[in-house]
C-alpha cells in the first residue's frame, strides 16, 4: 500500500512533534520532513514533493498563506492543509485565494486532521464546520491583493526588520526595498511603519511574537554603552537571523 507522504510546517517545535505523534499512529501515512518557516516549507516541498503539506497560516519569514501561493503554483502535485487559530471570514477568504484545499481549526485539528490528510489527498476539500460556515456566508471581496512581494516586505516589517536588512533578506537594493514599502503603503492606504504592523496582525501575515533577546534601544538608531560593547563582541541575533533568512530566501529561489 502506498502511503499518503506529509510535510509538517510549523514554526513551534512542540506543535510538529505533537503532529508527527498524531501522524504516525495511521498506518497509510508517513511523515517525510518538518519545516520550521515559510522559505523552508517551500524549498523542503519542492525537494521532497510530499501528497500533503500541514501549513501554520502564521510562519516567521514568509507567512503560511504566500507560502501556499508557492507551493500550489510550483509543486501543483502537492495539497496543502492549512492550521490555524484564527476562523473569521477574513482568513478564510484569503486561504482559498491562496489555491489550499483545506483548512483545520487548530483547536479541533486532532479529531479531523487524519481524514482531512485523507480527503484531500483524494481531490476533496476538507474544512472545519466553523470554515465551512463563512465559506457559506462570504460576499465576493473586490479589494486589490497585495503581489507577492509587497506581501513579503509587509511581512518583514511587521517583524521589526529596518529596510536595509529587509533589501539583504530579499536580495534588493534598499532603493528598491523602499519602492515596494511605499507601493504597499499606497495600496492599503497606510502611511506609516506602526499601521502597517497593525494591519499585518490584525490580517494573521503575522502573530504578535515578541523577541526577549533583541538589543534595547534608547532612542532612534542609539544604545547604551554597554550594548554597544555586547553587541561588538559577538553576532547579534538580529544579524543573525537575517543571515539566515537571506540563505533561506536564496536556496528557495534556486530550486
């Protein structure tokens, strides 16, 4: 018999090892890779060309729902299961936009999840009683989708990125970098870095999901002395993860 091949994407460690548990109970479906952010659950994809992909509408980087768009436009063999905490109408509409062929409630995702992996795998749609309600009930929305890149600037800068580090990230000059924020900023009528971050949350591009570590800053572009000694002594972690996420952004280019 073949088994139904599955890649977990979830950017919480404890989530994909409870889903690999839960996964690992059927006898038709197996586990084949885990991917930790949206940039790698499209390059793992297209490497390991799974039947199914569980995909957090909420992933650092690049969120779930671009991360689908990609998925669906370069590995069309693939079906992607979209996890989520959020069921209002909004996301909603803009999972089904993204080409996904189900969507599970995270709250509920246990008692489903199997003959939802199941469903899809067979050409069906699968969603959450509570989906399948605003599917029902959902107006046509006649608002002008972001691009593709437009949805990745939005998503960096409400991840606290400065344009300098998002132009690294996605391999643009930072002249470019502004053109995209500024054509963003145009086409949501949003003119400033703080409504943006709220559009963004409030949208689920991204979850609120401070970071402890980042340096303390005293003003625009100044530090204390001490932090000025710390961060010269070692790679900030800010550096660091845009090293990361720009290998990442490059490797998932590539293939």
């Amino acid at each position: 018999m073949n088994k139904i091949t599955v890649l977990i994407s979830d950017d919480h460690d404890i989530v994909r090892k409870a889903l690999r548990c839960l996964l690992e109970t059927a006898q038709d479906i197996q586990v084949v890779g885990e991917a930790a952010d949206g940039y790698q659950s499209v390059r793992e994809t297209k490497r390991l060309r799974p039947d199914v992909v569980l995909l957090d509408v909420a992933m650092p980087l690049l969120n779930g729902m671009e991360a689908a768009r990609q998925i669906v436009r370069d590995v069309p063999g693939t079906k992607v299961l979209m996890l989520s905490t959020y069921n209002d109408s909004q996301h909603v509409q803009k999972v089904v936009e993204a080409g996904a062929a189900g969507y599970l409630i995270k709250e509920t995702a246990a008692k489903d999840l199997l003959s939802a992996i199941r469903e899809i795998h067979k050409g069906n749609g699968f969603f959450s009683p509570a989906i399948s309600k605003h599917l029902m009930e959902q107006s046509p929305n006649n608002s002008q989708p972001l691009t593709a890149r437009q949805a990745a600037v939005l998503q960096l800068i409400a991840e606290g990125y400065p344009t300098k580090q998002i132009a690294d990230i996605l391999s643009l000059s930072v002249k470019t970098a502004e053109k995209h924020r500024d054509s963003l900023m145009q086409k949501l009528n949003l003119h400033n870095i703080p409504t943006l971050t709220r559009y963004a949350l409030s949208s689920g591009v991204v979850e609120f999901n401070p970071w402890p570590e980042r340096p303390a800053f005293i003003g625009p572009g100044r530090m204390t002395a001490g932090r000025k000694a710390a961060a010269a002594a070692q790679p900030s972690p800010r550096n660091q993860r845009t090293a990361k996420a720009k290998e990442q952004a490059l490797a998932a280019r590539k293939r």
